[in-house]
C-alpha cells in the first residue's frame, strides 16, 4: 500500500510537462515587433496601444517561465534516472530535448565562461589530429570548432553528425579514439557506466576529460568527494593528470588511459553524483 503511494507520487515527480505550443517558446519576441510598429505609427501610441504592449511583456514574461519551469523539469528528470529511462524518455517525445536545451542554452548565458570552449582550446593547443568522441554532446558546439574528427554522442540528433544513442552503449569501436570528452553530461544515475564505455573506446594513452558542476564535487554541500571520484576513475584503469577548480562554476579532471590494463577484478566504489538543480531566475 506505502509503496503504491510512493510510486504514485514518483510517478506525478516524474510527470511529462505539458506539451507547449510552439507559439509558447520564447524565440520570438512579440514586444520587439510591437516596438517597430509604433515607430512607424506614433499616433498608434493611444493608452490602449500602452496596455497592451504591457500586456504582452508581461506575456512574454509568462512564457518565459513556463519555458523555464520545463527546463527544469526535465533537467531534473535527466539527473534522476538511467540513461537507458532517458533515451526512452525523449524518444516519445523528441521535442522535450528542444525544450531542454533552449532552456540549458539560457542557463549557459548567465556563465561567464563555458566549460566546452576551454576544451575547444586545450584540443586546438594539443593537435587536430586526435580522434575525439565528446559523450553528451549537445548542440555539438565541439565538433563545429575543431578540425578534429569528432564523434559526437547524445540521446537525440537533430543534426546528422550527431550519433543519437545512450552513451553507455555507443556504436565506437574498442580503442578508436584519442579523447573521450564528457562536458557536464555525467547525469545519469548510472554514470558509471559512461565512463566505462568511455574508457573501451580509448586508445591506451588516451586522455579522458571531465568538466562537471562544482557544486557536485563540494563535500561541504552534499557534493562527492572529488579525490575519491578520481580514485574511481584511476581503479578503472586511468591515471590523473591534472584538476583544475580554478573555475568559478565548474571543475576540470584530465586523466589518462593507462598503457596496459590491468583488471583487479575488485567492484569499484563510485561516489554517488547530486543532480545539478539550476534555480529559477
Ligand atoms: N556537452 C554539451 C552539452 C551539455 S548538456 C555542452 O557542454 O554544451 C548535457 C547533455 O548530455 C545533454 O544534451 C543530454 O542529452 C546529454 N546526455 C545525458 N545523458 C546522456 C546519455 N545517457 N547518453 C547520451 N547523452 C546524454
């Protein structure tokens, strides 16, 4: 009986929003459009013509929300379940992975510096001719700013480059690439197996690099112990390079994959990662 209750309430938690219009989305901008007009025709400026441009800002302000309150609802939901739930998940319905990334898009706006365009630079500092898989890729922003060859992996793929799969279960062939790249896209429960996948994919030597929200590796906010993280990921078979939590908002870990492989066959003790709630603006 506790159980059904409990179920039912993860079921409403986990509960698909509402499918918004098109109109509903903020791309647009009414009060933009309003503005113009009254430019060509200032007799239009009447009082009525003033309430309803506030009207509308203040429609636009609605829309905005709604906007975000998906954004966070499926951002919550991403962090909250496997890969394997997620992919289903935006598989009926795809435009839920719009909604998310106009949303992630947003939220990335308000960061002074993006996790993505310091790899852009470590990997153009390295050399193009690297093979680089970037696991969780978005909008494939990495692939569009190196010459590199780049697999770029998420759960959907509006664009043909993209491979859309669960990353736990990629199509790369073992030891292919020369960088595996996971830039704030360890959000499964099962993250674990991401990285995994990530390591047969490697060529021995290859570098592994993660940039995560700090706030996930803050032990004094509920946050995973980073070194016991790095502990994991060295146990799996990697060494580590570098971290670097210079940054305000997110951190750097570079590994790289060891030479030879040596399987101790002891489970390895993955720190549990707290889902990243952005706050509402
Ligand atoms: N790396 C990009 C996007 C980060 S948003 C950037 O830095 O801009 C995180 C991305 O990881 C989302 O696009 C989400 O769909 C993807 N993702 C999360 N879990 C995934 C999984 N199991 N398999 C593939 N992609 C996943």
């Amino acid at each position: 009986m506790k159980e059904e209750q409990s179920r039912k309430r993860r079921r409403g938690k986990n509960k698909k929003p509402q499918k918004t219009q098109p109109s509903l989305l903020p791309k647009h901008s009414t009060k933009l459009h309003k503005k113009t007009h009254q430019q060509k025709n200032p007799a239009h400026q009447s009082s009525s013509s003033s309430s309803s441009l506030k009207s509308s800002s203040f429609l636009d302000k609605m829309k905005a929300r709604l906007a975000g309150g998906h954004f966070r609802m499926i951002n919550e939901k991403l962090y909250t379940c496997t890969g394997k739930e997620a992919l289903d998940y935006f598989k009926e319905d795809p435009e839920l992975f719009d909604m998310y990334h106009t949303g992630y898009q947003e939220q990335m706006s308000h960061w002074p510096e993006l996790p993505v365009n310091i790899i852009i630079k470590w990997l153009k500092e390295l050399s193009s001719s690297l093979i680089v898989a970037d696991f969780g890729c978005g909008d494939a922003r990495l692939a569009k700013n190196v010459k590199n060859k780049v697999f770029s992996i998420d759960l959907v793929s509006n664009d043909p480059s993209v491979i859309s799969c669960d990353m736990a279960n990629t199509p790369l062939r073992p030891s292919s690439v020369d960088v595996a790249v996971f830039c704030l896209s360890l959000m499964g429960t099962n993250y674990a197996s991401y990285l995994k996948e990530a390591c047969r994919v490697l060529k021995p030597s290859g570098w592994l690099l993660i940039a995560e929200v700090k706030s996930r590796f803050d032990p004094n906010n509920g946050g995973a112990d980073p070194n016991m993280f790095s502990k994991a990921v060295c146990e799996m078979g990697f060494t580590s390079a570098l971290k670097d939590f210079s940054n305000k908002m997110f951190v750097l870990l570079y590994f790289k994959k060891k030479e030879n492989q040596s399987s101790h066959g002891r489970e390895i003790e993955w720190p549990e990662l707290k889902p990243c709630i952005y706050k509402r603006r």
